[in-house]
C-alpha cells in the first residue's frame, strides 16, 4: 500500500469520524429535550389526569372530586390505569417523532418522463404514411404504458427523432 492510499484511508476515516461524532451529539441532544419534557395522559375526558416526564417518571396523579364521589375504588382505579397507559402511549409517540429520522430526499429518476403522444404509434393515425414508415421492428418489443404500447424510437428508423421532456 503507497502512501497515497493511506493518505485516502485516513482521510475517509477522519470524515467517518467526525460524522460519528456529529451524529452522536446530535441524538444526545434529542435524547435531552425528551428528557425535559413532560407528557399529560387523561381518562374520562379529563377527569383523571397522569403527568410523566420524558424519562416515563411519574410525576402527578390528579383526580377530579366529583370522579371519586361518583364511581366505586374499582372504576376509580380502572381510569387511573387508562390515564397512565394513555400518557405512556404519548410518551411513545413523542419519543419516535424526535428519533424517527427524516424521510430521504427523492432521487431522480433515470427514465426520460415522456408523453405517449411522443412515439409514432400514439401520434400518427393508423394506416397514414408516416405510421406505415415506422412499423415496430421485430428487435423492439413494446412497452407497457398507461396509454396503450410503447415501442422503443431505435424501431422506427424512418420517424422523426423522440424529444424528451425535461424530467
């Protein structure tokens, strides 16, 4: 190995390096944003409430007066229990839509985006001259398209040439 290789070598790993450290102080940063909020679960249309913090600590039980001289220790614990799994799913929730990772960019397409009007079978009438000039040749099999067959431009070598959009 020269010593331009390892200069290569070293270099790409240097990058890969302080990509791993940008990332890695990035996700810690996320990491204690979650931690310092503080998520709300709720039953009976508020009546019992469950506060946690982003770490799934407890921090508060809060049930309406009226909820306990209305329901027996049974129901009253019963909204306590979907309170606490209705803030934990919040909690969840918040947590994956900080460290789902953005969706990637498109990438462009490789095939030309062309109007089915742009081949001689779509745009010359049939039995014209111009589409008895331009037979699909045997070498070209056509190709499915929303509008009807497509045959490739190389199987007319009479036609005129086939401009593509831009894309």
């Amino acid at each position: 190995m020269d010593s331009i290789d390892v200069d290569r070598l070293r270099s790409g790993l240097d990058t890969l390096l302080q990509q791993v450290h940008t990332d890695t102080t990035r996700i810690v940063a996320l990491q204690e944003d979650l931690w310092r909020r503080e998520i709300t679960g709720y039953a009976a249309d508020g009546a019992v409430t469950v506060r946690l913090s982003g770490t799934g600590t407890f921090l508060d039980v809060t049930i309406d007066p009226d909820t306990l001289r209305r329901y027996d220790a049974f129901t009253v614990g019963q909204l306590v229990l979907t309170a606490i799994n209705d803030a934990l799913t919040r909690l969840q929730s918040a947590t994956q839509s900080v460290f789902t990772p953005p969706p990637a960019p498109p990438t462009p397409s490789t095939t030309p985006a062309y109007p089915p009007t742009s081949y001689p079978p779509t745009s010359y009438p049939p039995g014209s001259a111009s589409a008895a000039s331009c037979p699909p040749g045997p070498a070209y099999p056509a190709v499915s398209h929303p509008a009807g067959p497509v045959y490739p431009a190389a199987s007319y070598p009479a036609c005129p040439p086939v401009s593509y959009p831009a894309a």
